[in-house]
C-alpha cells in the first residue's frame, strides 16, 4: 500500500515528465505534495504574526527545470499583497489556524488559486 505522500510524488513525477501537462495541474501537485510543510509553515506563522497566508510565487520559474529552493513564504494579513485575490480575504476570516492554512498559488499563464489546506 502507498501512503498519500508517495502518490504525490508519483502523479507530480508523471506530470513533469509530460509535455502536454499545464502549468496549473503542475503547480497544483506540488502545492498538494507539500501540504504538510504548507501547514506547518501556516501554522508558525500564525503564531507569530497571526493570520495570514502562505505565498507560493512560481511566477517566472519552470517546474520542469528549476533548482534549489522555491519561494514559500508566511505573509500576516496586514501584508497582504497588492496581487492577493479578493477571495482571499473571505478565507482568512474563516478558517482555522490551529489545523489548516490558507496558501496562495501564483504561476505564469493563470489566476492565482487559493488554497485551504487541512493538516492530514
């Protein structure tokens, strides 16, 4: 049996490797393949600075190909960026910082997604 984790692997490994995937199904596994560290972040974060979200900025940058460490990053409300959706905001008020986070996903060709992720 194969735990969540190496399923995640598995369809992101599948999805680098085809040249017909998009941008979003790619980023979109690799926002569920990290959820755990996602949350954690979220969760940190949230006691440090209170609510917030995590930034995920894949903008400019290929999956396929990049290298070393991608931006992930903790922003409380109050610096929220200029480019955050407006639905984000409904999100922040509502969910649950003990036990989800809420990430937004921003890559090249599509608007950002918004993601509320629950700790597994």
């Amino acid at each position: 049996m194969t735990s969540q984790r190496e399923r995640g692997i598995t369809r992101l490994r599948e999805l680098l490797n085809d040249p017909h995937a998009t941008k979003a199904a790619i980023a979109d596994a690799y926002v569920h393949l990290l959820s755990t560290t996602i949350c954690d972040l979220g969760r940190q974060g949230y006691g440090r600075d209170g609510r917030g979200a995590v930034e995920i900025d894949l903008r400019g940058l290929d999956l396929r190909t990049a290298r070393g460490n991608l931006p992930i990053l903790y922003y409380p409300l109050d610096e929220a960026g200029d480019d955050w959706p407006e639905e984000v905001f409904a999100e922040l008020a509502a969910y649950t910082p003990q036990r989800e986070a809420v990430a937004i996903l921003f890559y090249d060709g599509g608007p950002p997604q918004i993601y509320v992720l629950e700790e597994a």
